[in-house]
C-alpha cells in the first residue's frame, strides 16, 4: 500500500495544524523576545507574573492552559496506539527504540556536564521534541522528502512527549499530597468506569470529572498537566478508523485550533519574554547551557539514528521501504527542536530560579534554531 494514500484523516489534520503551529510559534516567540528586550520590557515581564486567584498568570498559562495541550497530546498517543504508526508493534518498535535513544542520550551529555551539581535537575531539559516545529520544517520540504518520513517523525514525537510526560511526573514533583493523589486518581477511575462500564458517551461528565481531577493533581504536588493526559484515556475511543462520531475523535477535532491559536501562542508569549542581559555570551559557556545545546543539536540525532540503527541491525524492526538512514538522520536533526516541552521542563527544573531559567532558555532558542536549520538543509540537499 502506498504511505500517502493510507494516512488518515486524523492524522493529515494533526500535521497541519503542527505546521500552523510552528510558524505562529516563530511569530510569537520574536515578538515576545522583541517587547522583553524595548522600553516596555520591565511591565512585560510584570504582567505575566501578576496574580489572579492565587496564581500568576504565568503559573495559569504553564499549569492551565498547557493541561489542555497535554490531553491533545494524550488523544494523538491514544489515536496512534489504536490505529495510526503505534497500533501495530512491529512498526511502533522503531519509532519507540529511536524515540528511547533521544531521550537516553542527549540526558546522558547534560549529566556528563552537570552530574552533582546545582545545575543537575536539568538533565531533562535536552530529552523533549517540538512536535510543531518539527512538522513545520518538514512541511518547507513538501514532496522533496517521503511520506514515510512524516509518519516516522510524528510517531517518535509522539513517544518523545510521552517519555517527557513521564519524567515531569516522576522526577519534577517537589512535595507530594499523598491525600490529593489519591483523590485525583480515585476521580481518574471513576472516569475510566463511566467509559468501561457506565458506556457514557457524552463529553461534559468526562470534562467536569478532567477539571476535579486537574485541580486534585495541582494540589498533589504532580504536575497538573498530567491529567490532561489521564482524561484522553477515559474518554471513550472508537477503533475505527476515522470514527467521527466517537468522543474521543470529536475533541480532538475540536481541541486543534484553540492548542495550535490560543494555547502554544500564549504559552510562547508567557515564556520567551527573556531579557537578555549583557554577558549572556558567557553564560551560553556554563555546563548547563552546554549541555542543552549539546543534547539538543548532538544527543538527540546521534540517539535516534544509533538506537534506529541498531535495532535494524538486530532485525527487531526494519525501516520502512521508502526510508533510507539519510531520512532517519533528517528526522534525528529535527528531533534537536526542543522549544516548547523543553521550555515547559525548564521552569519545572529551575522554579524560582530566574537566572538559570532565562540561560537555559536562550540555550534552548538557539540550540532549537540550528537543529531546524541543519535538518532542514540536510533533507533539502540529500531528502530525495
């Protein structure tokens, strides 16, 4: 069967909307850089950390809005173990192996650096993949790349984040409420009973029981953003292909443009209002910016083609037809775009921390920048 004409629906709808997401994430990341840095950068920065209901609108958009990212996030794992790249093993092995080597290695480079010392939390910093961005520089290259190629990247951005989502929930969680964890996972079952048992096909029950359990998790000390990821898996899904009717597909659907136009570009705007003080040279030379960028731009492909190749190589998996390792080295390059999970681990990694914060985000920005580039240009010239 030809990769082009049997990608769903779902699937050629959640790549477009990465594509409209990278470049609205490029606008918004300049013009937030750009206000930082002018005269009206001191009320910028003052804004987002004004409180509202106990929070900073930073805390709101960072814990809030990226809830509703996360359980987009959750129904494309879910939609990719049903029915896309992940539901069938022996094509889920190659993405999930090459997904595993991005996150081992580029860690690995950050501890080497930064192992015992104050800086050593970021070591989760390298480990994530802009799934938008990714696909927006993959969209510059249009035919000029297979269709296979996609699927692959998509897939290990996906196993990315997931592996991301893990990590925030068991090494970036400061105090832990044993009561609200409990409450939060007794509403989770709760929900998943109403799918399994009760059959409850409406969507309101599951997204009032998704906002108990995110205000429960808040309170636990885990990332509240975990139960956006929780949610996608309770509500009720429909293994078949392209299912329109099932509640699952419907939010999905519903939830791309308000991530891809209200979420990612808030969360940008919240995020990269850095000023970027003199000597910020210097700092790009510390052991923790060093180990970002060198995880990113070096860790990340040399991860995700190693661990590729050596599981072709073992014949757990084989690549598909149309997929030369050029491909897979493309795909490892633009695997280094760590912008938004990166940023998210970031201020989870250093709270309170502004200084180590804004370093590692500029590390990040530039590290992101010439990964795009580079996987761009490389596929650009050696893509066919």
């Amino acid at each position: 069967m030809h990769v082009e004409s049997s990608l769903s629906k779902s699937f050629n709808e959640f790549t477009a909307s990465g594509k409209a997401a990278g470049i609205i994430l490029i606008l918004c990341t300049a013009t937030s850089l750009a206000i930082a840095n002018s005269a009206a950068g001191a009320p910028y920065v003052q804004f987002w950390h004004a409180h509202v209901a106990g929070l900073s609108l930073e805390h709101w958009v960072n814990d809030g809005l990226m809830a509703v990212f996360f359980l987009l996030i959750g129904l494309e794992l879910e939609r990719e173990l049903y029915n896309g790249e992940l539901s069938d093993f022996k094509n889920a092995l190659l993405p999930i192996l090459a997904a595993a080597g991005g996150i081992v290695v580029p860690a690995s480079l950050h501890f080497a650096l930064n192992g015992g010392g104050p800086t050593q939390a970021g070591m989760g910093i390298p480990m994530a993949t802009d799934i938008a961005f990714a696909l927006g520089v993959l969209a510059l290259l249009g035919r000029n790349v297979p269709a296979s190629l996609k699927v692959f990247l998509t897939a290990l951005a996906v196993m990315d984040d997931l592996g991301a989502i893990v990590v925030i929930a068991l090494f970036y969680t400061k105090q832990l409420s044993l009561a609200y964890l409990g409450g939060a996972l007794v509403v989770f079952a709760g929900l998943v009973a109403l799918n399994r048992i009760g059959r409850v096909m409406a969507l309101a029950p599951y997204l009032l029981g998704g906002a108990l359990m995110w205000f429960l998790m808040l309170k636990s000390g885990v990332h509240a953003t975990i139960a956006g990821v929780l949610l996608a898996f309770a509500i009720p899904y429909s293994a078949r292909r392209d299912d329109e009717a099932s509640p699952s597909h419907r939010l999905e659907h519903f939830l791309h443009k308000p991530v891809t136009f209200l979420v990612l570009p808030v969360f940008a705007l919240a995020n990269t209002g850095i000023v970027v003080a003199a000597g910020w040279t210097e700092q790009l030379l510390s052991a923790n910016s060093m180990g970002i960028m060198l995880g990113l731009t070096v860790g990340k492909p040399a991860g995700i083609a190693a661990m590729s190749f050596t599981a072709v190589s073992l014949g757990l998996c084989r690549l598909p037809a149309d997929l030369a390792w050029r491909h897979v080295i493309g795909a490892g390059l633009l695997g280094g775009i760590g912008f938004t999970m990166s940023i998210f681990i970031t201020n989870l990694a250093f709270a309170g921390q502004a200084e180590a914060v804004d370093a590692s985000k500029i590390a990040i920005l530039l590290a992101s920048l010439a990964s795009g580039v580079l996987g761009y240009a490389w596929l650009k010239r050696r893509g066919t």
